[in-house]
C-alpha cells in the first residue's frame, strides 16, 4: 500500500509539504527549546552543585506560637488559655549548639569529603563616604576552598590568604563595584551591635551571579571576634563524594539531630519549582505547534478520504481488505509524521549546534561558559520524536479508519464521482 | 462451478424499499449473460449480489460452491482478487497511477506485479493502448480509459467479469470496440461475462438475456 500512499502524496506536493512542515518545526522547536532550557539549567545546577556546600547544617530558628508560654506560666493543668496579644517572636539566636560533635562525626564519615564551619553575618561596610549593607561569611578558609569552588573565580589575590587571620576580607565584585575599592585597601566593618574594625581587602571574585558576587568572606574567628560571639558557629558547609546522595544524607541526620539539615536541591527548592513551571510552558507551547500541525493532517486526511471514494470502491472490488484502506491513508499520516520528525530532529540538532557556539558575555549569566549553554541529552530527541509521532498518528488514525468503514457498494449507490 | 442465486431479495434504505424480489437463476462457466431492463429495474443490484459486492437481504447465493454467507472477508476478498474482474460505467481509474500500474492494481495486492507485468503489457497493447502505457488518466480519452479498466478487469484471468453499463458513457465506436473485447475474451479464455447494459444491440450479443422489470426476472 505504501507505493499508492505514495503517489497519493506526491500528486499533491505543496499539501504534502504544508503538512511537513507543520510537524518539522514542531520538532524542531522542541528541540531547541528543550536544548536551551535544560542546557541553562543544566549550567545552573552545576554551579550550585559546585559553588555551595552539598549539604548544610544550621541552627534551628524555633518562633513562638499562640500557646508557647502556656506550660510556663500556667503549668499543665489549666487549659484554654488566651493571650492578647499572643506571644510571638524567635526564641533564640540560630547557632549549632554543639559544633565539636558534628566535627568529629563529619570528619569520620567516609561519605564526607569536607566541611567547614561558618558564621554569617550582616554588617555595614564602608569606605570613606561609600557604605553598602553586606553579608560577611566568617569561615575557615583552606577547608572553604576544599567545600565549593570559590577559589576558581579569584580575580585579585588568594582565598588562602584569609588563613592568616588579622582582619582581612576577600570580597566580591559587585560589592568591590559598590564599595569604590581595590585590594590591600582598608573597608571599615560594622556590626550590628555597633563595632566598627577595619578589614584589609586581600582578594577580589567574580562568579557572575549577582547574589554571591555582593558577598564577602573572612576569617571565622575575626567574625566571631566582631560579632562578639567567640567560638559561636552558624551553620557548617558539607561537600560530599556523591551530590546526589545529598538529600538521603541530610534526611538521615535529620532523624536525630536539632539542627536544621538541608541538601543543596532542597535550599534550592524554589528554583526547582522554576524549572517545573518552565517545562510546563515548554510542553504547552511545542505541543500547541503539534497539535496545529496534527489538525492539518487529520484535515488533509479527512479530505483525501472523502475525494477517494470511488479509488476506495474499486480497490475493495478488487479483493483490497478494509484493513488494506485503512493502512493505505494511515500510512499517509505516518510518512509525513516520520519524515517531518526525522528532519525536524536534524534542523533542530543543526540549529542547537550553531547556538552552542553563539557567544554569550556581558550577562552574569553568560560569565560562566562565555557561550550559550545548549543541553544535547538523548531524551529531548526521544521526547520530541514520541510527542511529533503520537500527534500525528492520532490525527491519522479518525480518517483512516473513517475509509476502512466504506464498503464499495455504498460508494457505488451514492455514485462516487 | 458456477454462480447460483436462489429466492435473493434486497431491501434498501429507511422505510425499507424492496428492489429485488425472488431471484432465482444459475449462471454457468463460460456463459455471456446480458441483464437488461430499465433503470430502476435492479439489474446493477443483481449483478453486485450475484459478484458478492453486495449481500441479499433474503435468500442465497452460492459463488463457485461457496456461500456468500458464510465465506469470511478474507475469502471473499481472495475470491474477488482472483477470480472476478470488475467493470464499471464512469471507469474508476486512480487518477495519480499511470495506465501501466491501474492495470496491475490486482496484481499488486496479490503480490504479483512483476510476474504479470509482461501480462498487463500485453493486455494493454492488445487494447491498442501500447504506446500510452505510461499516461495518466487524464491524458486518455474516455473510451481509452474504458479500455485500461477492461485490462485491469483481466490482468488475473478471472474467471467472472461484471461488467455494469461498460459502454454507457461510450460513442458507438467505442461501444463496439469495448463489446468485441469482451466476446473475444469470452470466446478465446472461456471467461464468464456478466454484463448490464441498456443497449438492446449490445444485449443481443449475449449467450442469454436476463430481462429484469420493478425488481423481478420476466
């Protein structure tokens, strides 16, 4: 049946290529969309894989609810009591209650490649007339090198050089922007409870994502100095061998601990739901190209069906099965669903080629890579080959066996012209 | 082996309308059968129940010892492969296949396109059609596209040709041709010829007439 399907496409080659078309750039759109996104995204992971702790443990920030100070004040044996206003409030300062503990268990975990204690806090920095509020990371600095990638995007000077303690701050470059400084000059840090120590800026870095690039590091006792809470630790950064046995890792510790234990996908829940939402607007898209694309099959079918009537009649006189029609207009709708595939995979290969080479600076996003990120993972081809060849064997199918159901002499009497 | 029709009658349509009404008649190998009458009368009707197109509403029909009734989809279709050729009045050619491959349609689904190509060639050199093999309908005149649909009725030497109104749309030149065509295929292979036609002249060249009127055999 296949060399009458044929004939019947080519005897109408501009229909023929409308059609094509429709599912080759459903395809091929597919794939770039899809390529672009998940190479993006991709890129995203990897940096918040690389650049941040996979695991974090922190002190558990524990509020006040409605009836928090109930058994306090009243012990148990009264019962319905009101507060007005009700009590509210963050019970305590979030640090790790015993940090030596987690210390000695981390470093004997085989899974736990390094870790670093870290205390975080928001100061004022200024230099002469310029002050910007900013985070200053208290950490150690040689096992915060082992932990994230942060001394691959030194600009200016050594992550190292924070070993040496003394009040110095390695900063980022947003930060170096707004502060107006260079390095070895002077930034005086504020803190909260209103001391004020100047900091000798030794190093400079720029990952090109904002957020991180307005942070600055320092020596961890300098900050516990300045906060004036010695020996006090907020969190502490895990690296581990295996990343994605992050979140079974955490959840395990979890189960005994008080402390605040997260993986890396779990503090970036948020950007994961991004990501959900961008799929969604993916698939609708493309499949709202497929499916204009599948009408005008399931369109053009109806029509060839409804012309080849009388081709239909003497085909069954012939000792044609009905099974043999409805092959010859599904395999119309197949020929053009494979050929607009195969070709709409190859455009959209070919295009994702040439955009990976596209330059791409000047953005934060752009200063990893210093070009556009495209994924190629096998499953975008096979996702975009199902999704073309479902749409357009469902739109082929109706017609198809619209034409089985004919029987010759009802053509006949009808006097099929 | 022969087509035997015993008590047929066929109803059509909502409110049923009766169109054949207890038909019975035997048709021999080899015979060439003209059914006349006038329009309306149910001789197009009877020559697709007794080819097996059509089923009757009532009554039998036995094609080569076999029951219409029983015989499955399969068979009927094998049987209208290889032993029925089928002539229409309007031709019924796939426009998009040349002359050469209309021809060779039965063939094709039995799988024997090469093996009757040389067949088909000849059929369509015989017609006088050798040298337009490779045209499309379109580019045939109408008794020249009766001709190739003649071919195709022959290509798997059936043993039944059905033939409804075949010269209708034809001049009287080309009447004549197509009716030689038919006798000679008749005379020379022994193929049975069933043919309908309004023409008594051409009826007249018929082995036996079957005068049909409102349904029935007179």
């Amino acid at each position: 049946m296949i060399f009458i399907a044929l004939k019947y496409m080519f005897a109408k080659p501009r229909q023929t290529i409308l059609t094509l078309l429709g599912i080759f750039f459903g395809t091929g759109a597919f794939i770039v969309l899809s390529g672009m996104m998940l190479g993006f995204r991709a890129y995203f992971v990897e940096q918040l894989i690389n650049n941040s702790a996979h695991i974090r443990i922190q002190g558990r920030e524990d509020f006040l609810t409605d009836h928090s100070l109930d058994s306090s004040f009243f012990g148990k044996s009264v019962q319905h009591i009101f507060w007005n206003p009700p009590p509210s409030g963050r019970k305590d300062r979030a640090i790790i209650e015993n940090p030596h503990n987690w210390y000695q268990r981390l470093a004997s975990d085989p899974r736990v490649t390094a870790f670093t204690p870290q205390l975080t806090i928001s100061m004022i920095l200024s230099n002469g007339n310029a002050s910007t509020p900013a985070t200053v990371t208290g950490c150690d600095p040689l096992r915060q090198l082992e932990v994230t990638t942060i001394g691959d995007y030194m600009k200016e000077g050594r992550f190292e050089d924070l070993g040496v303690g003394g009040n110095r701050l390695v900063i980022g470059s947003e930060l170096q922007k707004r502060l107006g400084i260079k390095i070895s000059q002077n930034v005086i840090v504020a803190s909260a409870g209103g001391l004020a120590i100047p900091f000798k800026v030794v190093g400079i870095f720029k990952t090109g994502q904002l957020i991180l690039d307005s942070m600055s590091f320092a020596n961890l006792m300098d900050i516990q100095m300045l906060n004036q809470t010695p020996n006090q630790v907020g969190e502490i950064a895990i690296k581990l061998h295996d990343h994605t046995q992050a979140k079974r890792i955490a959840n395990a510790w979890t189960l005994w601990s008080s402390e605040k234990i997260q993986s890396w996908d779990e503090i970036s829940a948020s950007l994961f739901n991004v990501f959900r939402v961008q799929d969604v607007i993916r698939y609708i898209s493309v499949g709202s190209i497929l499916i204009v694309a599948a009408f005008g099959i399931y369109n053009i079918l109806n029509i060839t069906v409804m012309q080849k009537r009388k081709d239909i009649a003497i085909l069954r006189s012939m000792g044609y099965r009905t099974r043999d029609i409805v092959t010859l207009f599904f395999l119309q709708g197949l020929i053009l669903a494979v050929t607009g595939m195969i070709t709409g995979l190859i455009a959209g290969y070919l295009v994702c080629r040439y955009l990976a080479t596209v330059p791409f600076g000047g953005s934060p996003l752009g200063e990893g890579t210093g070009h556009l990120t495209i994924s190629f993972a096998s499953k975008i081809y096979i996702h975009a080959a199902l999704l073309a060849m479902s749409s357009a064997i469902l739109a082929s199918v109706l017609p198809a066996q619209a034409a089985g159901k004919m029987t010759p002499i009802d053509i006949i009497r009808s006097g099929a012209e | 082996m022969s087509i035997t029709a015993k008590h047929v009658h066929k109803t059509i349509g909502k409110p049923p309308t009766r169109i054949l009404h207890d038909i019975s008649l035997e048709i021999k190998e080899g015979e060439f059968i003209s059914l006349t009458g006038r329009s309306g009368s149910g001789k197009s009707s009877l020559l697709y129940l007794l080819s097996g197109l059509d089923l009757p509403s009532s009554g039998s029909i036995v094609l080569d010892g076999h029951s219409l009734l029983t015989m499955s989809q399969h068979e009927l279709c094998r049987f209208h492969n290889e032993k029925v050729g089928f002539v229409f009045q309007f031709h019924y050619l796939v426009a998009e296949l040349n002359a050469l491959e209309n021809v060779l349609l039965p063939a094709r689904k039995a799988g024997q396109t090469l093996s009757r190509l040389p067949h088909a060639q000849s059929l369509l050199e015989q017609f006088d059609l050798g040298k337009k093999m490779n045209r499309l309908p379109r580019q045939l005149s109408g008794g020249e596209q009766q001709r190739v649909a003649i071919a195709r009725s022959l290509i798997m030497d059936p043993k039944y040709v059905f033939a409804d109104e075949p010269t209708g749309a034809l001049d009287t030149v080309n009447g004549e041709l197509v009716m030689s065509i038919f006798r000679e295929c008749n005379a020379k292979s022994g193929t049975t010829i069933i043919l309908v036609t309004h023409d008594p002249g051409f009826a007249s060249l018929a082995q036996r007439q079957i005068h049909m009127m409102d349904g029935k055999i007179t």
